[in-house]
C-alpha cells in the first residue's frame, strides 16, 4: 500500500519532539504537535520561529518560505487532533507504562491505516507494538539529537511489523534528507547498541579512580577524533536516561558490560543529571547551560608538582613507522635525537622516512625548507643501542611483544646512563614487566604515542607502582615541550583508548556475527548517529584485525569478563589471512596497489 505521509502527528513536543516536528515542517509536510503541556507546546513553536529566523538571516530560506513553515506547524492538547494523521511518532518520556497508554489511546483515534511510530531508543518495539490492536503498523523511527542536523534515521522492525509501513516510513526518512538504516528490535539498535556500552565503561573507569574526568575524555577526543568524550557525552545526554538505556540493554542481553555502573545510579538518584541539571560529571555554569566551570575535582595548575629531570637529548629504539614518527617529533621540538636501530641500514632507512615526511610537511607550506633541514640535522642515525648512552631520554618504539621489549629493557638499563628516564611506547603490555627486568625500575614510565605519531597529539603516560614521581613529572614536562597533550593513567592492560576503544570494536563485530546489521549500516549510523570519523569497520580494518585482536585478547585476558572475549568472526578472519587494508581484505575488499 502506498501511504504519502504528508500529515504527520508528533506526540511529546519536548527537545526530540520539537526537532522532529521542525524537519517535517521544513520538508512540507503538515505537522500536528501535540503534548499535554501547554508551556511545552508554546516553546515548540517559539523553537521554530527562531530556527527559522536564523535560516532566514543566513539565507538558507526566504521569509515567505519561513511563514509556510510556521503555517504547517500546528500544536495542540489532546491526541483527538491526530485523527487525520497518516503517521504519528511519539516521543514521550522513556517508559512502557506512558508510552503504551499514548498507543492504546491512538488506536481510538486514527484511522486503521494510519502508521505509529516510537522514538524510542532503548525499549522494546515488540512490547509497545503488541499493546496496540493494529501492531503490523507500528514500528520505530529513532532520531537522533538534535534532529534537524543529525542525519542518521534507525528504522526499528518488529516480529509484527507490515513490510509495508517500513517501506512508507524509509522512503519518508529519505525525502526528509536523512539516511535511514533499517535494523531489527533489540535495546540500543545500532548506534546507541554500541555508544552506551562504550559510555558505561567509560562511567566504569572514572568510578574505579582510574584516570580523571578530564584525562579520559581528552583521551578520546584527541586519541580517537571523537566531538565529546564520552563523560561530557554522558552529561550532555542526561545521566538518568543513560542508565535507563542501559537497564534496557542489560535486561535483553545480560552482558556485564551493559550492567549500569554503579556511579550512574548515584548521580540519578542524587539529582545530578548532567546539564539538564546543571550537574553530573561536571559541573555547569546553570541548569540547561553548556558551559563547564570549575569544582572541587577540578585540577588545579601546578599543585604539589614535582620537578622533572632536565632533558636535552632523546634516544629512539626502533626503525619502524612509530619510531620514525616519535623521532620526528621530538626533533622538530629542538632536541638532539639519536635513532638507535638493529643495524645502520636500517637506521638510515629510518631517517630517510623522516626526511621523505618533512619533505611533505614542506610541500603542503606546513613546514620551511630552513626547519626540515635544521630538523633532520638533529637527528643521528646508529645501528646500535650503545649510542644510546648519553641521551637523557629512552624511548623504546620496537614490536609490540613482551620479550622483544624486556630484552631491549635489560639492554637499555646497561647502556643508558644513570638518572635517564626509560621509557615504553607499548600500547597493551604491562609496563611494570619491562620495568622489572632493570635495576632502576623508579625510572621507567609508560609513554603511549598513537599513529601517525607527528599528527595525533595524545600520550597516554604511564606510571607504574615503582616510577619515581621525577621520572613521571620529566615524561610531562616533555610532552608539554613537543606539543603533546598528557593524560595520566595507570599501568593496566588497554590504558585509556584503547581499554574503550576495542570492546566497542568487538561488540560491532558480534553485530554482523549475529546478523543483526552489516557492516555498511553500522559504520554509517555511528558516523551519522554519533559523530564518529570513522565507522567501527573502517576503523578495525585501518588498525589491523591481527592487531585488534591482539589487543582484544589482551583485555579479555586481564579483566576475565566473559563480554570481552573477542569475536569469533575476527577470530576466522585473521586466521584466513584477512588482516584489513594492509593484505587488500577484511571487513571489505581494497584494490591492490
């Protein structure tokens, strides 16, 4: 049946409602917004007026075209008004008790024809549909906030659902410029399936003192190119709705990862809602406000500092792209810097790529020809670790394997002179094991680049139970000297990003296991749904499936949590040989170069 859907109802004109009910309007269609709030229906319209009188002063629309809008935008107080409505989209408060009166109520009214629709993220579309005595026309068409800019549609099928109705509402989602992506009905569908485990870890690992609010989400903004890192996120998107996300999810799956943590529950029940509240994990300049201010967590500049060692020449151990890539940082920085590799080919080697990476800095007008050739001349190449011996600095950037390093370690601690600062690039080996191995563990430290080393600003810096807090506050200072922003974590397997970042990549993975959605969907509804630069598969096949699921067998191996276990799918796939980009297939297919 061929349903136009030109009068839609929405009911619930709070900030989802609100948004929802201007793209339709702006997309011609007839809207009846409806809510029992009359102060809620009054901001609704006043929401669209200014909307609209912005796209007017930035041209966008005419002031004609911005009246027919406002014209198509009726509210009213009663669900009666959406009696001649093709389609209705509620999006009141997440709960199946209001949510499954709002139905029972609508099938009084509209006409048998007539599709309903949930905006619900984290209830079951099964369970609502079945209250209704039409459920083969209801379904879920699940934006995301705010609506107007947020390109991604889920369109939730039930068990019930008429082939039909899902046709009507995917052709309305692209009319309405969206993208709509078509998954089944369990808690979460895709975007938020896999953002709200991601956000509990993440509540998880403040809660355990882990690292501070600040360090983990400037982890994740700068480490992953993310807009928000996931504690604002969690503020932004309400405390209290996420656990109720999360109840939903954990209830349907029994996955610990999705078992709320407990912080979530003590910041709702304290009142501490994120900025709707004007507190959560942060604190807010007032309620509904987005502006962070200051509180009795936040760090304060400077306070019982330590004074680092001086540091004027650095030693690089490695031939590698990191090795090349850290050695290029800190020669731009202005230190002396020694590229120790296993013999002087491959040192030269080693500076060759540097150079061949200045050289494009130069090309694309980021660098001058002057500052590549002061740069390279800073950096001595040797085929052996003994040239590592004045240099004040150790940074080891060799293969990702805990006997390569500690030998390495055991040799370092010979050749390094007394009081240099030893440290590890690792990015999932326990720092402390290649620490043991010297005779002077209070000066090792962890300090985590991530690739492209030149580019990305992130290190995560490491301390173990042994480092010295001269050693520690030397790798800060450091950092501050190259450009780098610091975050402070302890020595456990994944650190910060990558402890979030790869459950979040094999819980995507379980997805197409499960044949929930493919991996097309998934990487477009977080990219659209959540801001993602990269889908979780584009990601995953960059990175290396053989190095994810290294890391990912590390994490499971440390925390036992059966919801870490990698995917068996990532499992056969590296076993095949599918390693991503490098071997031209994984996730996708590459064309050979």
């Amino acid at each position: 049946m061929d349903t136009p859907l030109r009068t839609i109802a929405v009911v619930g004109l709070g900030t989802m409602g609100t948004g929802i009910a201007e793209v339709l309007a702006r997309a011609g269609r007839e809207v009846i917004g409806i809510d029992v709030s009359e102060a809620a229906a009054r901001q609704a319209v006043a929401s669209l007026e200014a909307s609209t009188a912005r796209a007017v002063r930035r041209e966008g629309i005419t002031e004609r075209e911005r009246r027919d809008v406002l014209a198509r935008f009726r509210t009213f107080g009663d669900l009666r008004a959406a009696a001649d409505a093709e389609l209705v989209i509620e999006v009141v408060p997440e709960t199946y008790e209001i949510k499954q009166q709002v139905f029972r109520d609508l099938d009084a009214v509209v006409s048998p024809a007539a599709i309903l629709a949930t905006g619900t993220n984290a209830l079951s579309v099964t369970r609502l549909a079945a209250e209704s005595r039409r459920p083969e026309r209801v379904l879920g068409l699940h934006f995301f906030n705010p609506a107007p800019a947020m390109k991604l549609v889920e369109v939730v099928s039930s068990v019930l659902t008429a082939p039909s109705a899902v046709e009507a509402v995917t052709r309305l989602a692209r009319e309405l410029g969206k993208q709509p992506v078509a998954v089944g009905d369990r808690p979460g569908f895709v975007a938020d399936g896999l953002l709200f485990g991601y956000l509990n870890q993440a509540a998880a690992m403040y809660e355990a003192n882990y690292a501070s609010r600040e360090d983990i989400d400037a982890a994740m903004r700068l480490g992953c190119g993310l807009p928000m890192g996931p504690l604002a996120l969690l503020d932004l998107i309400g405390v209290d709705t996420a656990r109720t996300v999360l109840e939903a999810m954990y209830s349907a799956s029994h996955d610990r990862l999705h078992a709320p943590a407990p912080v979530l529950g003590q910041l709702s029940r304290a009142g501490l809602t994120g900025r709707k509240s004007g507190r959560g994990f942060y604190t807010y300049d007032a309620p509904g406000g987005r502006t962070v201010v200051p509180d009795a967590l936040t760090p304060v500049a400077g306070a019982g500092a330590v004074a680092g060692r001086p540091v004027s020449s650095v030693g690089v151990a490695g031939s590698g792209t990191m090795a090349s890539g850290i050695a290029e940082v800190f020669a731009k920085a202005g230190y002396a810097v020694v590229l120790a590799a296993r013999g002087p080919e491959k040192a030269d080697t080693a500076r060759e790529r540097i150079a061949t990476s200045l050289g494009r800095s130069v090309a694309k007008g980021r660098l001058t020809a002057q500052a590549r050739d002061e740069t390279l001349a800073r950096i001595t190449p040797a085929g052996s670790l003994d040239a590592l011996a004045g240099v004040d600095l150790a940074v080891e950037a060799v293969a990702e394997d805990l006997e390569v390093k500690r030998e390495l370690f055991r040799t370092l601690d010979k050749v390094c002179k007394p009081g240099a600062v030893l440290a590890t690039t690792t990015s999932s080996l326990p720092v402390v094991a290649v620490a043991r191995v010297t005779s002077r563990p209070q000066d090792v430290v962890g300090m985590h680049f991530f690739n492209p080393a030149p580019a990305m600003k992130l290190v995560e810096v490491v301390r173990t139970v042994l480092t010295g807090d001269d050693a520690h506050a030397t790798v800060r200072e450091v950092c501050a000297a190259v450009r780098k922003h610091p975050v402070d974590c302890g020595d456990r397997a994944g650190f910060i990003v990558n402890a979030l970042l790869f459950p979040y990549l094999n819980n995507a993975v379980k997805m197409v296991e499960e044949h929930y959605a493919t991996p097309d969907d998934i990487d477009a509804a977080m990219k659209l749904g959540g801001g993602y630069p990269m889908g979780p598969f584009e990601l995953l096949d960059v990175v290396g499936l053989d190095v994810s699921l290294a890391i990912e067998k590390v994490l499971h191996g440390e925390f036992r949590d059966p919801g870490l276990a990698p995917a068996p799918l990532l499992e056969h796939l590296v076993a095949a040989g599918c390693l991503g980009r490098k071997t031209g297939r994984g996730f996708r297919e590459y064309a050979r170069r």
